[in-house]
C-alpha cells in the first residue's frame, strides 16, 4: 500500500486476472488514483465493504455519473443515508430530498446547507430548491430550519407558518416585527392570543400592535372583547370591561368587513352590551350617596331579557345581596313576579349567619347561604 502508483497497478491488475482477492484488487486500484476502475470492480462482484470504504474518501471532484451510480447502488442495498450523501456530492439535490422524504432520512442544518444553492445559480431555481427543502424540514419537524430556507426562498408566509409550529413565541415576535408584512403581523397575534395574555401584558400589547399593524381591525375588536369578558369573569371589574367594549366598538366601527350585514349586527350587539354595563356601573357609583335608588336600578337592570349579554345576573344578585344583609333587613315591595325577592330570601339567612355568626356553618355544612353565598365573604 505504500508503493508507487505504477506498482499498486500492477499488483491490481493481478489480483483481478486471478479472480481471487477482489477486495485487494479494488482497493490497489483505489489507492493508485484510478477510482473508477476500483468502483467498476466494486459494483461487479458486489464487493459492498470495499465500496463503503471507497465513497467514503469521494468528493465533489468525482464526475456526477459516477456518484449517481454509487448512489443507486445504496440504494438497492437500502443504505439510504449514504445514498443521500452521494447525490448531495453530485448535486441532486431534489432527488437526495425525495430520498428524506421516502426513507424517513433526517436532514441535518449542514445537509440543508449542503444542498442550498449557491449564489450564481438561477433565481427560479434557488427559489424551487429553497422551498423543497424548507417543505422536507417541515414534514420531519425541523421547524426552525424550515423557516430559514422559506425565507431565503422569500416565502415569509410559508416561513412563519413553520415558526408558528416551532412554538417559539419569542422568535414569532421577533420574526413578524422585521417582517413587516399585514398577513404576517395577523398570523402572530391569533397565535398570541392562544397563549395566557391575561397574566403577561407584554404579549397583550403585542397582540394590539400587531393586529393594528395588520389592519385587522374586527379581529381586534374581538380581542377587546375577550378582554372585557375576562374583566368581568374574573375580576367583576365593569368599569374596566366597559371601556374595552368601548374600544372594541370603536375598532368594528373602522373595520372594513366583506360581510356589511354582519358588521352591523356586531357593532349593534356591542352598543347594546355596552348599554347594559353602563346601566350597572351607574347603579354601584349612585349606590354611595342614594342606596334604595341603587337597588331600584338593579331591580330595573334584573328585567331585562338580554342581561346576561353585558352583565352577570348573579353579580347583580350578589350587590343587592350585600346591601340588604349589611342592613339586617329583608327587601320591602319587591314584586313577587321578578323572582328577586325569593332569590334574595334564600340567600339572605345564610349570609347573616356568615356575617355575624361564623361558627354557624359548622353545624350547619351548607351554610344556607343558596347560590350567591359565595358573595357574603367579598370585602
């Protein structure tokens, strides 16, 4: 093996004019640089560990057809992986992906930099081959690469597409705020508001930017909406819940909906709603200076037939329930045909024995306190 060139020849041709010792024959015809004749011999007598150890040492210096023949043959040989690597070298690239994709062969990022054209190739093509190999990185979950090739293809639809898979919120915001493109901006907010915006503002207000950016003024005015119901869900704060109703009015009002029809009966839904916590955070504010004109409001508020549109019944239950236990009293001329006063009777002895008694709920396990009991332990 450490002769010249001229003698491995010689030794190599004599081994193969014995039919013995292929292996040796192929590899003295290797070492002595005539690679050809050495894969010739490999693919003849099936010498498979011999043509492992020659592609290894193969390169892109090697002509094409013969790193294709060499690919074929690993291929029937099901040795996917080197088959792929020998039409990488030999610049098939759409075929090396159609052999990830078929035989399940992970593309590596310095495989799919590999097979990325260079710069002097045809824009068509660069454009082609970007985004197969961005679509093979997304089949196998490679989303962070797959979103590399689509945009050097210049797909940045398709690129956030992946990134929206890849989870990585970060990087969403990142990517749609250097984007810059109205599909984009929409793309990131609706994955936003998948996550928990109610304990970060951070993303709340990426939210509000990007759907501004993107111009999706009735999806925005969706969000707001959400926003005014997590108001009113979690912190019975209406006050707060009115003024993003408010903003979501303003932003349907603007919207620019193919369906004009379904435009207004949303921006008719939202004045009413709005119209319904209006009427409730009157009646809580008069409730300071005048509390019977307060409860007359309820009273009133309790007789509409879409309260629960804008405001929670049993939060208005729960107000009228508080006054009337902090006064010792039950309600006087309640008509019986509201239903409020059987209500308010049920709730009320379990609310005193809560507010003055304590110990009570020991002896007695449910409290008496009915539905709003819950109410009596508000501060």
């Amino acid at each position: 093996m450490f002769s010249t060139e001229e003698d491995m020849n010689v030794c190599a041709q004599y081994y193969e004019e014995t039919g013995q010792h292929w292996d040796k024959s192929i590899m003295l015809y290797h070492k002595s640089g005539q690679v050809g004749k050495a894969l010739e011999l490999a693919f003849a007598h099936q010498q498979f560990t011999a043509l492992q150890h020659i592609t290894s040492n193969l390169d892109d210096s090697v002509e094409p057809e013969t790193l294709q023949t060499c690919a074929q043959f690993f291929l029937e040989h099901q040795q996917y992986s080197k088959a792929v690597d020998l039409l990488v070298l030999a610049k098939k690239y759409l075929e090396a992906l159609d052999v990830c994709i078929d035989k399940h062969i992970s593309i590596t990022e310095q495989m799919a930099e590999d097979m990325s054209p260079t710069s002097e190739a045809e824009p068509e093509y660069k454009r082609v081959l970007f985004e197969r190999i961005g679509e093979c990185c997304m089949q196998q979950g490679a989303y962070h690469l797959a979103t590399k090739k689509f945009t050097q293809a210049g797909n940045r639809i398709k690129a956030m597409r992946a990134l929206l898979k890849s989870g990585d919120t970060e990087k969403i915001i990142f990517f749609a705020g250097v984007s810059r493109q109205k599909e984009i901006y929409v793309m990131a907010a609706n994955y936003l508001q998948r996550l928990d915006w109610r304990k970060d503002p951070e993303i709340m207000k990426n939210i509000i930017t990007f759907y501004t950016k993107g111009r999706a003024l009735d999806s925005l005015s969706g969000f707001y909406d959400a926003c005014a119901q997590v108001e009113i869900d979690e912190y019975q704060n209406y006050e707060k819940a009115m003024g993003a109703l408010s903003e979501a009015l303003k932003c349907m009002n603007k919207a620019k909906m193919q369906d004009v029809g379904t435009q207004e009966a949303k921006i008719n839904f939202l004045k009413r709603r709005i119209g319904l916590l209006k009427k409730f955070v009157a009646a809580r504010r008069t409730y300071e200076e005048d509390p019977e004109e307060a409860m007359k409001q309820c009273l009133l508020l309790l007789d509409e037939t879409d309260l629960d549109t804008g405001v929670r019944s049993g939060d208005i239950y729960g107000f009228m329930i508080e006054h009337y236990a902090t006064a010792q009293k039950l309600p006087e001329g309640i008509p019986p045909s509201t239903g409020v006063k059987r209500t308010l009777t049920y709730s009320f002895p379990g609310l005193l024995r809560q507010q003055y008694n304590p110990g009570a709920d020991k002896q007695n396990p449910r409290g008496g306190g009915g539905r709003w009991s819950w109410y009596a332990k508000r501060p």
